[in-house]
C-alpha cells in the first residue's frame, strides 16, 4: 500500500543503491547507442518515481556523467520500465543535459542557439531591456542557453546574450525570459537582464 497518489512523483531516498545506479548506467548506455556518445556514469545525485501502473513505473534521474576528454556534465534521463509476462523492460525516454537551480527546477541546454524561438527570445530580451533602461545595447549573438517548459503553453529561457554597448564594448548578459502562449499571440516577459562581469 502506498499513501502517494498513483501517477505522482515520489523522491528516491537513497540515489546510491545499486539498482538506481543500474538504471542510470542504462541510461548512460542507451544514450551512447542512440548517439555515438561515450558517456560513463559517474554518479547518481538524486532521483524520483511514478507509478504509471502496477506492472509499469517512471523513472527520473539526476545524474553526472563523464565523456571521453573526462569533461563532467549533469543529464537528467528519463526511463520508463514495464514488467511483462515477469519480465523487466527498460526504455530512455529522454536524455537531456543541463543543471538544477537552487529551487530543484531542472534547466535543459538548448542544443542549437540558432534556433528562430531562441533567437527571438534574446532579440526581446535586448530590445525590451534598452526600453525599460533608456540603454542602446545592440545585439549581437546568443552564446548559451537553457529552458524548461513551465506549462504545455509557456517556456522560460535563461539565455546568454553577446550584446555591443553605445561604448563599442562586447559585453555578456544574462536574461530570463518567460515566453507565453495562451491563445494565438506569444506573449513575452522580461524577467532578468544583467551583464555578467568578467573574470580578472
């Protein structure tokens, strides 16, 4: 008996078992079949679980991996299993890679920054913050990038944008962009923009 309702998520209290790290070793490998990737489980940081059924449950991992140049990067693969006829079988759903906030929401990196969603977002991003702080940045790129999907209907992007400022510099900014579509139009909302300071 369970007192969590069906379909729920539920944490993992202990990430380091073994058989959460064989599922994140799956996922690991999984994803190098699919892509050619070399990726090497390092550690499983956290990690939860849905029922979807008696016979069928969702898995979500926060994991560490390690690629071929010993790089470290944060994934969070989904795996869904499905006992049939006593038989486990495992699927990846997904494989994205990027981090968790401070608020445990986990950010996806945008695979390609060239993107037309993408770049309109950075494009509002300038334009709205030259309005809001009488400034004349000129935009320039967007070098990185994460999101996740708030709704079926709205995304936030956490983007860095190379902008070029009335001076001739090129600065790095961070902003934060809530892109909503409730019905037809897209309705975007600056929520942060700020340079980000060099390193000395």
């Amino acid at each position: 008996m369970s007192c969590e309702p069906i379909d729920a998520w539920v944490p993992i209290p202990d990430a380091g078992t073994p058989c959460v790290k064989d599922i994140g070793n799956f996922a690991c490998n999984q994803h190098n079949k699919q892509t050619g990737d070399n990726l090497t489980l390092k550690s499983v940081i956290s990690g939860s679980f849905r029922e979807i059924s008696d016979y069928q449950i969702e898995h979500k991992l926060y994991i560490e991996a390690t690629d071929v140049n010993g790089v470290v990067a944060t994934y969070e693969p989904h795996v869904y299993v499905e006992e049939k006829n006593g038989i486990r079988e495992r699927t990846l759903i997904s494989f994205p890679q990027g981090h968790k906030d401070d608020n445990g929401q986990f950010w996806i990196k945008i695979p390609d920054l060239e993107e037309s969603c993408v770049q309109h977002a950075s494009e509002f991003a300038t334009n709205q913050h030259n309005k809001d702080a009488d400034d004349n940045l000129i935009y320039v790129s967007t070098v990185d990038g994460y999101y996740y999907e708030v709704n079926p209907y709205a995304i936030r992007f956490d983007l860095r944008i190379k902008a070029k400022d009335c001076f001739g510099r090129w600065r790095i900014y961070r902003a934060i962009v809530l892109e909503d579509k409730p019905l037809t139009e897209k309705i975007r909302v600056l929520e942060y923009f700020k340079v980000i300071p060099r390193l000395r």
